[in-house]
C-alpha cells in the first residue's frame, strides 16, 4: 500500500502549480498557431514543445536552479558547464548550445547558404535602408532603459527590432540570459505577423504616387563579385565590430559556400541536414527557458509591448529613409522596400511586393526589396554586436 500511494504522489498530477497549468496552456496555443496557423511552424512549434516540457512537474529535463548558479560569481557551479552535466536533465543539455552561442551562429550559416546577395551588390544603396530599419532596435533600448530594464535587459528587448530570431537569441543568451524565453517567443511571433503588421504603417507613412513608383531593373551581378562580396563583408565588420564576427562570419562563410560552386556537398549540408537538425535542438531549449517562474510576470507583458513597438519602428525607419533619399536621387526610390529591411527574409520583402501591386499591378518590387532585406540581416547582426560591446 505505500508503494503505491508513493506511486501517485510521484505523479505530476499531484505536483502541478497553478504557474505551471498556465504555461502549459500556453504552449498548446504556441502549438496551435504553429500546426493550425501556420505562424513561424519551423521554429514555433519546437519552441512551444520545448515550453510544454520543461513546465511538465516532476520531469527534470530542465533546471532553472542551475542556470541561475551557473551566472552567481559566489557558486561553486559559476560558468562551470562540468558542474551542470552532473545534475543536467535532456534539456539542461541542449541549452548549453545556446549558452555557448553555437546555435545561432550554425542557424546564420545556413541562412548565408540559402541567401542570394545579388540585389545588394547591384544597388548598395539598400545597405543604408537595412541599416536604417535598425531604428527600432535603439529606440526600443532607450525606451526600455526608461521603464526600469537593466541596460544589458533593454539591449535584449530591443533587438526584437531586427526581426531575426537568431540574433535576438545570441545576444539575449549573452546579456539577459533569464529573459531568453520571452524575447524569442516574442521575436518568432511577431516575424510570423509580417504580413498583418507592416501594411498599416507602410501606407500610413507613403502617398499613393509613392506606392505605385515603379523601379529600373537590377543589373547583372557576376560570379567574382558574389563571391568576393562574402570575405570582404567579413573581414571589414569583424575589424571594426569584432563582437558581431561570430553571427556575420558564420553567414558569410554559409553564402561563400553557396556562390563559390566547389563545395556543393557542404553548401547543400549548410542549407538542409545542419540547419534542420539545430533549430530542433534551439528551439526545444529555448522553449525550455519559459517557465512559469520566468514567463509569468509583468516583465514579460512589457517585452510583447514593446516587441511589437521596435518592429514598428524599425519598419517606418526604413520607409522614411528611401522617401528622404528620393529627395536627393533623381532615379525615385520605391518607399515600400524599405520597410523590408527588418531582416524576416524572405517574408518582408513579399509583403513590399504585396502592397507595391496593390496600388500598381504591373509593379514588381521583389527584387528590389531583397536589398534591404538581406541588407537587415547583416544589420541586425553587427546591431548586436554593437549592443554586445556595450553592454556585455
């Protein structure tokens, strides 16, 4: 008989918080937007997972506790990864990647291998509209500064302007490693609302002759300047910013693979087997960092606030950009792309597409907003490396 009432207590159902209820509540909508909706699947639906997990009493996959250790100079576990593996559950495990900044970094390698720099290199002039979609990203920072987050907790919130998981996740690991959990939940949703969130504030700030601009078409790009493009990217931002080298140099190295044509067998790798098999493993211990005790609070209501406020931001920065640029180049700019550089590639460069034939059916702006899309990409990143300097 006490076997078996030790059986029963043993069982979560016993264990369960109210905390942990809501979060596990939580994760089945995350998995429904995710399989239903289709919002950001790839990686929502491993992150909700993950959050499923880790908030399931008695598991053990995933322990705060430590993590927590693992950041207090007054531990014997302080930066000790040999220490966690001797208490360290599944998920304990997996998120060492994180901490190690490995994930994101292999994630940016297979981006650079599926990405085609070309309508950068033809019109350099899209830099300047992804380095001005980065916007968000310091306003956000001031404003979370203001409201009380530590500078190293606004940098990380503010990095939800770039729109790329993958950088919000390198640098929040590194500065505010116990806000991980909402920071990426609120960067893959809110690079799954592209679609609903960029129109309202790409016409509110644009004419209707504006919208219907129709652009030259891009020249061609050759093979020596593609694959040149790639080491010369690196070598210049890792001299000036050497804390954004590990997230540039890795999608640098992914897109050199791709345009040099000798490496088939790695740049095929990059793209499909490495990239499949790390955003299961970064999204499961991602997910794993939402738990109740982290996610549950206030400071997690004012993330999703102001998430959303720094994408907005980051989007107009780039629209007011191409229209005070039209004021000085004779060839008219289209203000619609420069909302695409957010880096949600390649879904904000379709939404510029979308809205541009709505008022001119015979406009086509896809190209001309992969510029400053993979522009963002590449801003977002040396973005945190600047935040990493400053504040790490």
């Amino acid at each position: 008989m006490d076997d078996i009432i030790r059986f029963f207590e043993g069982m979560g159902f016993m264990q369960i918080t109210w905390g942990q209820g809501i979060m596990l509540i939580l994760s089945f909508f995350l998995l429904y937007l995710a399989i239903v909706k289709k919002y950001e699947p790839l990686l929502l639906l491993p992150i909700a997972f993950g959050m499923l997990l880790t908030n399931l009493p008695a598991a053990g996959m995933y322990h705060a506790e430590l993590w927590t250790a693992f950041l207090d100079e007054s531990s014997p576990m302080y930066h000790s990864y040999g220490a966690i593996l001797k208490e360290a559950g599944l998920l304990d495990i997996m998120y060492m990647g994180v901490k190690m900044g490995l994930y994101p970094c292999l994630i940016f390698m297979g981006v650079g291998a599926m990405t085609d720099f070309g309508p950068l290199i033809a019109n350099p002039k899209s830099l300047l509209l992804g380095a001005a979609a980065q916007l968000g990203i310091f306003l956000t920072f001031i404003c979370a500064n203001a409201l009380g987050f530590t500078p190293a907790e606004a940098g990380s919130i503010g990095i939800i302007g770039g729109a790329d998981g993958p950088t919000s996740i390198f640098l929040t690991s590194k500065l505010a490693p116990h806000l991980l959990g909402p920071i990426a939940i609120a960067a893959y949703s809110y690079m799954a609302l592209v679609p609903v969130i960029q129109p309202p504030i790409m016409k509110a700030l644009t004419t209707k002759s504006e919208r219907a601009i129709k652009m030259k078409q891009l020249r061609p790009v050759s093979k020596t300047e593609k694959i040149v493009f790639p080491i010369a990217i690196t070598a210049i931002v890792a001299l000036i910013l050497p804390d954004a080298a590990p997230l540039v140099g890795c999608l640098m190295l992914g897109n050199l693979a791709k345009e040099c044509c000798v490496i088939d067998r790695l740049s095929d790798t990059m793209q499909n087997s490495l990239m499949n098999i790390v955003v299961i493993f970064l999204g499961l211990s991602v997910g794993a960092t939402a738990t109740a005790e982290s996610f549950l609070n206030v400071k997690t209501i004012l993330i999703l606030c102001m998430g959303i406020v720094a994408f907005g931001c980051g989007t107009a920065g780039g629209v007011l950009l191409a229209k005070l640029m039209n004021l000085f180049s004779k060839e008219k700019i289209n203000p619609l792309i420069g909302s695409a550089g957010v880096s949600a590639v390649p879904m904000a460069a379709r939404v510029s597409q979308q809205v541009g034939q709505e008022e001119n059916p015979s406009n086509f702006l896809l190209m001309h907003a992969m510029g400053p899309n993979v522009a963002g990409v590449i801003g977002s990143a040396v973005a945190a490396g600047i935040l990493l300097s400053m504040l790490g």
